[in-house]
C-alpha cells in the first residue's frame, strides 16, 4: 500500500437540498482536478472564485504534503 492511497480529502457538496453530500477524492484525483481546473481557469468566468479558492487549497495541501512525504527536497 502505498501512501498516496492513505490519504484522502473529504469535501462537502451543496445541491440546494437540506441533506449535505460529501465528495472524497484521492492524491492523485487532486493532483488531476488542480491541473483541469488550471487548464480551464483562464478560459471561464463563470466560478472563477471558486477555482481561485480550490488552487490555493489544493496548492498548500501539495505543500504540505510535499514537506511530509518528502521531508521539503
């Protein structure tokens, strides 16, 4: 086992409904979300805030998870 298959992010979702859903996403599915959502985030005004929010999250998380794993080489 490996420990990128340890660690996991749990995020809330809204859909307008009183129940709240969750979303759980690997390091790797992360590390794949931030660069689409680089890719995409220049193109579309439309959520820009929240990829703005979502890159600097997920930039200090591979910061931090940089430092861990890799003692910050």
């Amino acid at each position: 086992m490996l420990f990128s298959d340890v660690i996991r992010l749990t995020v809330p979702m809204k859909d307008g409904s009183a129940e709240v859903q969750s979303k759980t996403y690997s390091v790797d599915e992360l590390k794949d979300l931030q660069s689409k959502l680089m890719l995409i985030a220049g193109k579309a005004e439309k959520g820009k805030e929240e990829v703005e929010q979502f890159v600097k999250a997920s930039f200090n998380f591979f910061s931090m998870w940089d430092l861990y794993v890799y003692g910050g080489k």
